[in-house]
C-alpha cells in the first residue's frame, strides 16, 4: 500500500513540475479517414530515433504473433514465437548492410540497408526488393502488408505502400514503376514513427 501512494506521489509531483515526462503529444495515422489525428496519452514521448547507416554489428528483435525474429551483425534470424525454453534460431539472410529489420504482427518481414534498399521476405526463403529512394531513414511495418517508411533530413515525410506488382509476387524483379507509395505526411518537426496498438504513430521535436 505505501510502494502504491508512493508512486502516486511522484505522478503528481511529475504531472505537476514536468508534465512532458508522464503525459505526451503523439498523431496517430487512421487508415479510415486518411488523416493524422493528435492524441494526449500518458507514457512519456516516443522511443528514441538514431538514424544509425554507419552502424556496424546492429542487434534487433521483433516479433509477429507466431514467430521471432532477430537482426544480428547484418544476420537476420527466424524462430517460433516460445515462451518456455530457448528459440531454435535458423538464418534467413545474411547481408552485412542490414541495419533496421522491421515486422508486423501479422507476419510479414522487412529489412532496410545501409544504401536505403529495403526488402521484403518471402515464404519459399526470397527476399525481394521493393524500393530504391536514397531518403529512405527508417521503416514501419503495419498490417496487411502495408508498410511505412521515413525520409530523413531535410524533408522528414512519411509515405504509405499503395502495393503493386512488386508485393504480391515473388518472382518479380524490381522497378521503380511496380514500387507505389503516397505521400500522408511532410512535417518539419516529426521526430520518430513506430506502431503503437496497430496504429501507426509519430511524435515531434
């Protein structure tokens, strides 16, 4: 009971001095009315964005709702989703310019490389890309195979895949003409995107 009434004291004290620690301005994207809508929710501000193409031995992991993966030193991994017992990890790629991995929930697999690529894993062990853009900082992984990407600076825009050719079919050799994406977002001061309870978010500097 005093451990409880103690961490409402700080709450208070925080809420009170530096609101900016417990509660945060965040948008989230709505896939319905194709707008950004700005949300207050307690948390603090978003994790930290470190745009990061000189990294070297990069180490990631994310999870879909069956299976576990993992970015090490450029190696990408695959395991069942367990929650007792070690994972019984099995490679799937290994490319020393991986540097971000990026997985929805539904089971599709993203990476990006140091040279902006970004790629797309398929089932029969293929990875496809399918987009080329030198701005390209960082992406998010959504549903139903739509993913999101950020441009780094100067122009810090978010685009959403519109799909293609180039998503639907392993066999396909990229182009710049199968590989669609629209524009939802160009704002200076957009800091970060991630995938919060579905819904794809950002915060600002």
């Amino acid at each position: 009971m005093k451990v409880r009434a103690m961490k409402f004291v700080i709450f208070c004290f925080l809420f009170a001095f530096y609101p900016s620690l417990v509660l945060a301005n965040v948008w989230k994207y709505s896939e319905s009315s194709k707008t950004w809508i700005e949300v207050v929710r307690p948390g603090g501000p978003g994790p930290t964005y470190v745009q990061c193409f000189g990294c070297v031995g990069v180490y990631q992991l994310a999870n879909s709702y069956n299976t576990s993966y993992k970015l090490e030193g450029g190696k990408i991994f695959s395991s069942p989703l367990t929650i007792y017992g070690n994972p019984s990890w099995q490679m799937i790629d290994n490319n020393p310019r991986a540097i971000q991995l990026a997985v929805s929930y539904d089971n599709n697999v993203y990476q990006l490389h140091n040279d902006h690529e970004i790629w797309k894993y398929y089932a029969n062990g293929g990875w496809i890309k399918i987009d080329d853009n030198q701005r390209t900082a960082k992406i998010v992984a959504g549903t139903r195979g739509v993913i999101y990407q950020m441009h780094g600076l100067p122009s810090l825009e978010i685009f959403r895949s519109l799909g293609g050719s180039c998503y639907g079919n392993a066999n396909d050799v990229y182009n710049a003409s199968c590989s669609k994406w629209e524009k939802i977002d160009s704002n200076q001061h957009t800091n970060n995107i991630w995938l919060e309870n579905g819904e794809l978010t950002q915060d600002h500097f």
